[in-house]
C-alpha cells in the first residue's frame, strides 16, 4: 500500500526564531526617534541626555541542547572594520538540559546612546541583532566577520532603525522619559 512520508528537517542545526511578539510594543515602530538633547535638557546642571533601551527579550529554538550567542551591531558595514565588531559584548543563552521548553530569555538591554556610540552626525541609524548557535559562529570568516555561520548553522537577524537628532528641536524640549526612550537627567 503506498503511503506519502512527510520530508526530513534537512538542517543539521535548526535555527533559532526571535519571539516577536516578546519584543515591547514601543520598539516595533518601523523607525524609532532619538532627539538627543532638549533646549531644557542642556540647560540643566549637569547638561542631560536621551537614549534609546533596545531589547529582544526571547529566542525560540528547537534544540534544548542548544547553546545560543547573542550579539549587537551598529551601521555593520564591512567596509568599516570598526563597525563589524558587537556594539556590546555578547550575550549567551545557555542549553535548557532540564526542561523541553525552547524559549531563551535574554536578560540584557543595548542602550542606544549617540554620545557613547560616538554617533557625530543627524540621520538614521540601524542595529542588527544576530542571534545563533554558540559552536556556529565562523570565527575565521573574513566576508561578514562575526556574523558568518558555519556550514550547517543558520543564524537569526533582527533589526532596529533609529533616526538620531542630534541638534535642538523645539518640539522636544526635554528628553521623553517614555520607554524606550530615557534620560541621563538628575529628577
């Protein structure tokens, strides 16, 4: 009696899924403001600033065995050596051994503040975040250094664009205080 098979997952190492729906709703606009500094931020003593706290609270995978690496990137441009290395440094999401549940939960914010990132300049910013298996990461790659896979891993990417205003804006006199926007400034 013929019967139909279902095909095999091909993949030796399935890849991880960002949960979206983990992602606060105030970070998913397509492009998220960043007014610096207000005319009422820089008049107070000490001047203050705004930044921005990114996250992607959780990653799905198949595999509970499976050692996860977070890492952050800013304008990667392999054209820009300095700009293929983390924003920040990685973060690992370690094997479930005990438990089938395939969700990580990442514990780490990026903030997003120009002055630290060095950002000099107006205009619109993107933040990647690659998310793979820990062994997966080609550390001898030199096209995508940091973010290429070895044969049989698949990374997961998700992405950020913040559109920085660095100069004064009468409309935002002061920074907005509302997730995900903060301020350096004293109460």
């Amino acid at each position: 009696m013929p019967q139909t098979i279902d095909p095999k997952e091909t993949a030796l190492h399935p890849p991880p899924r960002i949960k979206l729906d983990s992602i606060p709703i105030e970070l998913l606009p397509p492009i998220l403001p960043l007014f610096r500094q207000g005319s009422a931020d820089l008049a107070r003593i000490p001047p203050c600033h705004c930044w921005l706290e990114l996250r992607v609270p959780q990653v799905e995978i198949d595999d509970p065995t499976a050692t996860l690496l977070m890492k952050w990137f800013v304008d990667y441009d392999t054209a820009v050596p300095t700009s293929t290395r983390p924003a920040m440094s990685a973060e690992t999401l370690d094997a479930t051994f005990n438990s089938n549940n395939p969700v990580r939960f990442s514990r780490r914010i990026f903030a997003f503040d120009a002055d630290k990132l060095g950002i000099v300049t107006s205009g619109v910013h993107v933040v990647d975040v690659v998310v793979g298996e820990l062994d997966g990461f080609d550390q001898t790659a030199t096209a995508r250094p940091e973010r290429t896979m070895k044969t049989g891993y698949e990374a997961t990417e998700y992405r950020f664009v913040v559109d920085v205003h660095l100069e004064q804006d009468p409309n935002h006199p002061q920074c907005n205080k509302v997730p995900p926007a903060l301020g350096s400034c004293p109460p």
